[in-house]
C-alpha cells in the first residue's frame, strides 16, 4: 500500500512538471505567433515604403522597431524607444526570422522579453522590424499554474491514498476471509470449506475452484483411509490364522499333526504373499504415470498362454481366425487376463470360454472412452471371459471393480479371493487404453466380462 501511494505521488510530481513545462511551451508559442504576425504586417509596410510614424501599433506589452544594417532606429511605436534598438547590430540575422530572449530592461517592459526579427527591404536599404513582448503574463501564468499544484498535490494524494486504502482493503478482504478459512482447515485436519463471497468475480471463482480442489483431497484422503482399513483387516486375516496354527500345534506338543499344520500355514502364506503383491502393484498404478510400452501382443496366443494355467476345470479358447494384434505391455496384459480367468474359474459350475474377435461398430468405445495410441480410427479388439456361475446382480456390477469389494453370495471371502482382482483389472485396462465392463452370459446363467483393447491397424512385420 505505501508502495502504491509513493509510486502515486511521484507520478503526480512528474505530471505536475510536464503539464508547467507544456504551458510555458504553449504561452511562448502564442506570444511569439502574435509577435510574428505584428511584425510580418509592418515588414509589408516598410517594403511598400509607406511606413508612418508613429508605428500604428496598440500600446501596452508590445514594442515595434523598425532598423536599418547600422542599427539605426528608423521608425518605431509610439512607446518605443527611437534611439536605442532592442537588440544589438551583432544579434540581428539579416537573412533569416530570429526570436531572441532579453533583459526588460533594456526595452522598458517588465521582466523578461521575448524580441522577434522579421527582415524588411532588400538591395541597398536593407532593414529589420523588431518586434517585443512581455513575457510577464506568461510568467504569471505557469507561477499561478504552479502555485495551485503544489497546494493541490498534497491534498489530491491524501485523498488517493484514503481511497486506495479504502479500495484496496474491500478487495482483500475476501481473500483475508478465505486466508483464515484455510487456517481453519487447516487446524481441523482438513475438514470444511472455504468462505465463498457473494460478489461474481475472481475471488468468487478462486473459492469455488480451492473448495473443489478440497473436496477431491478431502475423498481421496477417505478413500485412502478406507484402503489402509481395508489392507489392515485383510493382512490381519491370515495372519490371526497362522498364529492360531501355531498356538495350538505348540499346545498339543507331541500330538501335533506337524504336516496337516505345515500345510495350513504354507495356504496363510500364499494368501498372504498375493494380497501384499496386489497392495503393491495397486501402490505403483497409482503413482506411475499414465504411459504404457507400445510393443505389439497377439492376443490368440495370450489367451493360449493364460489358459495352460488351468486345467481343471477346463477353461477353453476359441481361436480368432486370423492374428489379433493389439499395443500394449505384455506383462500387463497377461496380468488382466489372469485375474479375469482366476475369478471366473473361482465361481464356474463347468467350463470357461475366451474369445478374442475385432469389436462391432457398435460395441466400440465412445468419444468418452480412452483413446488408443497406434491403433486405427475405431479399431478395438474385444475379448470375452465368460463363466456358467451365478452371475453378478446388475446393481453390483460398478462396485465390484472398487478395491476390497465382495459380495454376500457365491463371490464371498472364503473362495480365497482378495478383493482386489477386478480393481487391478480396471486399472490395468485404463493404462492400456481400453475399457472393460460386466454383462450377462449368453444363453445364462453366468456372467460375460467384456474387454475391449486398442487394436493395430496393421500385422507388425
């Protein structure tokens, strides 16, 4: 603020001695315009050789001399002097029109005097008309000019800086308001909202934005603490298990079925071990950036390779028929299928089906859904798993991709699932740019997972 009002006040000071110098540039002007025009009038006189005498000039701040190449006074206006011209021989240009500042003195007018030279006559008689005027009036004018700023300076930026003050701390204000809403926030650990002002501008739209931007933190920190609940719960699971086996083999001592015991606690382990690697690859998908490899998968020999890893129940493929070659990490893409295969062979009543075929016009993601890297305009892939279990109610069928999701049927916790397969699936689904979704079996019962993946518009070389 004090910054602000110096700045003002020198600017002003600069102003005030520009406007001086202009008016006393300007006044000057005026005067010898005026001064000039006297002087053109009587050089036109004294070339005609009609000069009078006295000069017919109005008496008062102007003073005319009419002199010769010695410096001789000629004619001149009632009130000039007729013996001492008012500027000396060696000042007068006989050739050109001078203006020439002089004492007023020497021509008996107050103050300074402004003195033009017009040149009048030529050949043998050559001659110069003198022309003065008082600058006394222009003097008084920028004196009163100056006179009227210095009184008005100090009071125009006292009133300046009451109303900057004034204005400048209405427009803080809010953002004072919105300073201690965020203390408060601060101080309740990040609970509540900022002070939204009334007025429609940008303080308005900074609130509405910082209380959006809260409003996510404020989710993500839940969701997070839901997901530390979450793993705590599952980790303590298998954990309570495997102490249990402990406690009682180390009670029964010599009775202990050490095989049975060693079987039991190598199941904890494995359960263990997965719910802390799906924790961590979670971990990694939520802080790596959202790229993925370009190298080219054919997805045929995906779902055969994912499929040997079940022979009972059966899980069968069918083919496409000729080579479906998608983008994307490979590891990953094995990782999506895996996951998908686990979870239908988990809850099959008989056998599981994959298909792989290109993806109808009309079953192809929207402007919404992610677009693809190096695949075509519309070229997708879909590829299906489809089991004969009980299916999923249609109402569970977006929470069940959210972490630590189980329903209360067939899909339970004792089926050895961690509830975090289908939010792997989902994550992995979105890096590689597609989208996956639930469906009903055709014919039923059962449920259709339906992945779609970019496809390559050409067979790689």
């Amino acid at each position: 603020m004090v910054l602000g009002v110096l700045g003002l006040s020198v600017g002003l000071a600069v102003g005030g001695l520009v406007l001086l110098g202009v008016l006393r540039f300007v006044l000057q002007r005026s005067v010898d315009a005026e001064a000039f025009r006297t002087a053109d009038a009587v050089a036109l006189l004294a070339a005609e050789d009609a000069l009078p005498d006295p000069l017919p000039v109005a008496a008062g701040q102007t003073r005319v001399q009419v002199v010769d190449a010695e410096g001789r006074v000629r004619a001149a206006s009632i009130d000039a002097d007729r013996l001492v011209p008012m500027l000396r021989p060696e000042q007068i240009d006989r050739d050109a029109r001078q203006r020439v500042t002089v004492s007023g003195e020497r021509v008996g007018l107050p103050g300074p005097v402004r003195v033009v030279a017009v040149p009048a006559g030529t050949g043998a008689d050559p001659r110069t008309v003198l022309v003065a005027r008082s600058m006394a009036d222009v003097r008084h004018s920028t004196h009163v000019v100056g006179t009227i700023l210095l009184v008005a300076f100090p009071l125009l930026v006292g009133v300046l800086a009451v109303v900057a003050w004034r204005v400048v701390g209405a427009t803080l204000r809010p953002v004072e308001e919105l300073r201690r809403g965020a203390e408060e926030i601060t101080g309740r650990d990040g609970g509540g909202r900022l002070p939204v002002p009334a007025s429609r501008d940008e303080i308005h739209r900074l609130a509405v934005t910082l209380n959006g931007m809260l409003g996510r933190l404020e989710s993500a920190r839940n969701r997070q603490r839901a997901f530390v609940a979450d793993a705590a719960h599952e980790l303590r699971s298998p954990l309570t298990n495997i102490r249990t086996e402990l406690e009682v083999a180390q009670r029964l001592a010599g009775r202990t079925d050490w095989t049975a015991v060693s079987a039991n606690l190598l199941a904890d382990t494995e359960r263990l071990s997965r719910l802390v690697d799906d924790l961590l690859l979670l971990a990694r998908l939520d802080e790596a950036p959202p790229t993925r490899a370009t190298g080219p998968v054919e997805l045929g020999g995906l779902l055969a390779a994912v499929a040997t890893r079940y022979p009972s129940p059966p899980v069968r493929v069918l083919a496409p028929a000729a080579p479906a070659w998608t983008v994307g990490d490979a590891d990953e893409l094995h990782r999506i299928l895996a996951n998908l295969v686990d979870n239908a062979v988990r809850h099959a009543r008989g056998e599981v089906v994959l298909t792989a075929v290109p993806a109808p016009s009309a079953d192809r993601p929207g402007p919404a859904a992610p677009a693809s890297r190096g695949a075509g305009p519309g070229g997708y892939h879909l590829v299906t798993v489809t089991d004969d279990g009980p299916g999923i109610p249609v109402a569970d069928r977006a929470r069940v991709f959210d972490r630590f999701t189980r329903l209360d049927d067939a899909r339970a916790r004792d089926a050895g699932g961690t509830g975090l397969g289908l939010a792997i699936v989902r994550e992995l689904v979105r890096r590689a740019g597609g989208t996956v979704e639930l469906a009903d079996a055709e014919p039923g019962p059962g449920l259709c997972v339906r992945l779609r993946l970019p496809a390559l518009p050409d067979e790689p070389a």
